[in-house]
C-alpha cells in the first residue's frame, strides 16, 4: 500500500487572461490533482501580482497555492499534465516536510504581515503619499 504525502502546488497563470479563463484554469488544475488520486485539502488564490522578470514574455501573474495529499507516483502524472498546458506560465510541487510546515507555524507567529506594495492603491497610482496625517 501506497502512503500518502502532503504537497504543495504553486500556480502562475497568464495574468492577461480574463477573471473567467483565469479561474477556469485554476480548477482545471485543481481537476487534474483530484483525478490523478490526489486530495486538495486548502487552495489559496493571492490573485494577480507582477512578477519579478518576464516569464514566457509575460509580466503579470495569476498566482495560487494548492495544498493536496497525493501517493508519490502521481506527482509525476500530475506535472505530465501541467506542462503542456497553454495558460500556466510556472507550477512548483513541493512536498511538505514535517521541518517545512513547523517553520510555517512560526513564521506565522511571529511575523508581522506587512504585504505587497501592489496592495496600496495610492502608491500604485502615483499619489505621493503624506506622512501624519
């Protein structure tokens, strides 16, 4: 019998596609995980960022993460599929250590959100931003 790991796929999408393509391509990768006889268990869409150097002469992005508990041979059917696929520019798969997720855990508790720069509408438009008030 096979054991089950815990993985986690990071997708980047052609961020100059439409909302409605862009998550069509997002489930059709979640369908090929589920198919392949994985389990998603968490999917987080961080939505479109820039990217930091042009990938397949594209600057922006789609970006999400899929966690999912697979049987180690499907990993391998899994990225068969996915590199072929026109919309996504990137995938990464990475199994989940127990070190990784623990490190995780205090990240989280101790960091402090500070976010993307892209998160700042004034910033991004131009505004000069006016400190004190």
């Amino acid at each position: 019998m096979e054991t089950t790991k815990l993985y986690e796929c990071t997708v980047i999408i052609d961020g100059g596609l439409p909302d409605e393509a862009a998550t069509a391509a997002l489930e059709m990768v979640q369908r090929v995980i589920t198919e392949k006889g994985g389990s998603i268990s968490n999917v987080l869409e961080i939505g479109r960022r820039k990217t930091a150097y042009p990938v397949k002469k594209k600057t922006i992005g789609y970006y999400a993460h899929i966690e999912f508990t697979a049987a180690t041979p499907v990993i391998a059917e899994i990225e068969r599929v996915l590199r072929y696929e026109e919309d996504l520019l990137r995938y990464l798969i990475i199994q989940l250590t127990s070190a990784l997720l623990e490190m995780r855990k205090r990240v989280e508790k101790y960091s402090v959100v500070i976010g993307s720069p892209e998160d700042n509408p004034a910033v991004e438009a131009g505004a000069p931003e006016v400190a004190g008030k």
